[in-house]
C-alpha cells in the first residue's frame, strides 16, 4: 500500500505584518519546530480520520468544557473537509481530470493553538501537499498560497491575509509584496525566497496559556481602511515599507537596523489596533532585556532578535515566569 506523508510547518512573521491583507509587504520565516502532518492512503471509502482534537467521547462533562476550550467545538475536521473541496473544485475549474479512487486521511498538529503561529494554515497546506502526490498533479506554486487562503475566507469565513500560505508553501525565509496593480493582473503576489543564513539570531516567545483564553479583541481596522481612513492606511503603508527596508537589511547584513525595524513594526500596530495587555507585556519584557519584539502573527507570539547566549537565557528565564516559552526558529 503506497503511503503519502505530508507536512507543513508554523511560520512567524519578522516584519511588514499586518500589511499583507492591505496590499502590503512582509518578511516571514518557516517554524521547523512546530508542524501538522498529514497521512494519506487508497482506501475502498473516502473517509476522514479524527484526530484528539476532533474528539466525540468524554470521560465527564468537564472534559467536554476543557475540550471545546482548547480545540473550539470543530477542531481541524471542518479544515480538512474544506480543503478537500476546494482542491476538487479547482481541479475542475483548470479541467484537471481526477481518478476515481478513494482515499483515508488523517492530520495531527503540534503548533500551538491561537497564538497567531499559522496552525490552521499548515493543517490546509499539508492536506493539499498529499492531495497532489495521491492525484499526481500539481498547482502553480505562486497559486497555491491563494487556494489555500481560499479555503479558510471562502469556505469558512475566518479573515485572514495570505502571508501565512506564503510562506508555508515556499518556506525557508520569503519576502513579499502584495503590490495591488500585479496582483489584479497576475492573481498574486511576488514571492521572493531569501536565503536563511542572511537572518541574525532570532527568537520566538509564546504564551502557553492562551489556548485557553483567546487573546483577541474586536478591531475595526478592515472597514477603516475600506472607509479611507487615512491613519489607517499610512500605518500600513509604513510596516509595508519597513519590510522593504527589512529586506536590505537582510542583504546587507545591518542587523542592527533590522532590530530597529522590528521595534517600529510593532510600535506603529499599537498605534491603530487595540491589543491584548498580555500580549504587549510580553514585547515590553523582551525590549526591557535588549532584544527587539514584535508580532509573530496576530497575538500571543512574538519574534525578535536577540545578542548573545546570556540574554538568550535571561529571556528564557522571564519569559517561563510569565507563563511563555522561549525557542529558536529552525527555519531550513
């Protein structure tokens, strides 16, 4: 029996993000440390596997509550099955004729849950991954990030921009700019792999008590901007243009601007949204010990830039204080 494994991995945000949905710029990196992995193989159904987080049997009503706490009440089920779909409709749509055969499918994921590290994101992108290999096709890579964003706008209703599948289909280091005019044209952004050795030494914090309590507070940013607002676009043209400034930075090698950089992305987000004190407690921790900080993605992480094996160990040691773990991206 031929068996496909597939994965894909967290990604954290170095700079540009929120601007990635406003026709912006943004610099991420891959997460090695943390993946959703996929099993597919022929079977006489098409069935789909339930993972622990899709979970219908308890003990006590209380690990029905702490369940639906951790996971929500669908899990990753409702993704999977999403994604299927839109993987067969867009097959069609390109006259892509599918086999027939049937297949069983199962995912698993260790990425943190609502910490803006791209969990749901990775689950789609893995099921695409083994949807190709078990149908021997392919999509344009440069396409793929949209598909896979399509599945959680269109098929689910979560908002979200594309930076995450960006960089969870080309992976490693990537710059991106989401330039309106080329993507009106071309149906997406340019997509620029950038070689890992170029980043400085970087960390990740997140809180570990977030999946609990989900940090996020309602911002109207989207219709601000729809509306004209002109505080609102002129922030997102700033970290749009810090990630253009990140990215010659990173050739450059002038790390120390590249922190810098870091510092302002977060700085000028704070300014238009309003933000979990949590999660603006941990920036403010990281800045008080020399590293810079910023949003890995939309809260509850954080990435920056740290100097030298003490400070790494002084974060370490605050950060697990405040209920949050410190790790270094394994990015290629």
């Amino acid at each position: 029996m031929r068996i496909i494994r597939t994965a894909a991995h967290a990604r954290a945000g170095i700079l540009g993000n929120p601007s990635d949905g406003y026709f912006g710029r943004t610099i991420a990196v891959i997460l090695r440390n943390f993946t959703a992995r996929v099993v597919l193989y022929e079977w006489p159904e098409l069935e789909i596997i339930l993972s622990h987080e899709d979970r219908c049997l308890f003990d006590r009503l209380d690990d029905l509550v702490q369940d639906v706490r951790l996971h929500g009440y669908y899990g990753g089920l409702r993704l999977v099955k999403a994604a299927i779909k839109r993987f067969a409709e867009y097959a069609a749509e390109q006259g892509i004729r599918l086999h027939g055969k049937n297949f069983a499918l199962r995912y698993e994921t260790d990425i943190p849950r609502q910490v803006g590290l791209a969990g749901s994101s990775a689950i789609i992108t893995a099921v695409f991954r083994a949807l190709m290999q078990f149908y021997d096709v392919s999509f344009p890579k440069e396409v793929l990030p949209g598909l896979i964003l399509s599945v959680e706008t269109k098929e689910i209703g979560i908002s979200a921009g594309l930076q995450d599948r960006v960089a969870q289909v080309y992976e490693g280091l990537t710059y991106m700019d989401f330039d309106r005019t080329f993507m009106e044209e071309h149906g997406h952004g340019m997509y620029e792999p950038l070689d890992p050795a170029l980043l400085p030494p970087l960390y990740v914090a997140y809180r570990t008590d977030l999946s609990e309590v989900s940090g996020v507070f309602h911002n109207n940013i989207r219709a601000r901007w729809e509306a004209g607002d002109t505080v609102v676009i002129n922030a997102m043209r700033r970290v749009a243009g810090l990630a253009l400034e990140g990215r010659e930075c990173l050739v450059s090698g002038n790390h120390r601007r590249l922190g810098e950089l870091i510092d302002e992305n977060f700085d000028v987000r704070a300014s238009i949204y309003r933000l979990d004190p949590r999660n603006v407690e941990m920036v403010n921790l990281a800045r008080s010990m020399g590293a810079s900080a910023h949003y890995a993605g939309s809260g509850g992480s954080i990435l920056g830039i740290y100097h030298g094996a003490e400070m790494l160990n002084r974060l370490r040691e605050e950060f697990a204080r405040q209920g949050c773990r410190v790790v270094i991206p394994l990015v290629s």
